[in-house]
C-alpha cells in the first residue's frame, strides 16, 4: 500500500508541473504553429529555472492578442504567480478583439493589457523597466522601419521574433 501511495504522489507531483508547451485560444489559430512558440517556451522555463515568479512579457505586434495570451497561460502553467503582458498593435480592431479574449482569462495571477500605440513610442516607454520577453514577427512590411530594432532592443534583453533562427537575440542597428 506504502508503495501505490508514493506512485500516486509522484503522478500528483509531475501533473501539477507545466503542462507540455501546448496553448490554443478559441477561434484563433494555434499559438504552437507560430515559428516563435518553441523559443517563448524555452525562455519562460530558463527564467523560471532561475526560481523567479514573476515575469512581464510584450508583444510588440499584438495583432489580436493570441500569442501573447498563449505566453502569459504557459507562464501561469510554469507556476509563474505574477505575469505582466502587454500587447502593442497599430489596428484599433484587432486591439479590440485581444481585450475581448483576455477579457475571458480569469486568473488573478496575471495582468493583460492591450493598446494601440506606435510601437517605436511604446518600446522607448518599455526601455524605462525593461519586460523579460519581447515578441515581434520581425517580417512583416514595415519591420524594417529606422530605429525599430534599437528601440526593441532597449525594451529587453530577450527579443523573440520569427525572423531569425532559434535563440538569435535582436541587436542594435
């Protein structure tokens, strides 16, 4: 009997660690299918390996929001008790759409907002605290816009986008 309680508090223990690095949102299509879910998740579980549990992540092209909502529940999954997540687009409509979806995320742990904001002015304000993880596609049209990438670069140290390989970090131009 001693030894069926030990698997079961073994299989308790291993469930309540972070589920695999999975996430969808409702009518969206699936944040693992992005190039960049692979690379998020590798920086969450370094940072929390680290024994924090605090974490602010921003996404530089939000669009509706499901990447970073995806980020911010994986942390939360991780055991992360204080997520920050701000998400930064140009399209009034698509911001609406990220408020109504993390409208329905119910989780006193973590903290959404959403904002249309041109993402040079933003960044500079980001440079001030710097978030732990940057988002941004990084091929879009426009990506390559002077003082973009300096200004992300100052926002934070980890800057994850779609452009580069694996683990590449955004450097100053």
């Amino acid at each position: 009997m001693a030894s069926n309680s030990k698997i079961t508090a073994v299989k308790r223990h291993t469930s309540a660690r972070a589920a695999p690095c999975r996430s969808t949102m409702p009518g969206s299509r699936r944040a693992t299918e992005d190039p960049r879910w692979a690379d998020i998740c590798a920086a969450l579980k370094r940072i929390r390996l680290r024994h924090r549990c605090a974490v602010r992540i921003v996404d530089a092209d939000c669009a509706c929001g499901t990447m970073l909502i995806a980020a911010v529940r994986y942390a939360r999954e991780m055991g992360f008790t204080a997520i920050e997540g701000r998400g930064i687009d140009g399209s009034p409509m698509l911001i609406g759409r990220a408020r109504a979806a993390a409208a329905r995320l119910r989780d006193p742990a973590i903290g959404l907002s959403f904002e249309v904001a041109d993402v040079i002015e933003a960044m500079a304000v980001e440079a001030d605290a710097p978030a732990d993880i940057v988002l941004w596609h990084g091929d879009r049209p426009g990506d390559d816009h002077p003082g973009l990438r300096a200004s992300l670069a100052a926002a934070s140290d980890r800057i994850i986008d779609g452009r580069r390989p694996r683990g590449t970090k955004v450097l100053a131009a």
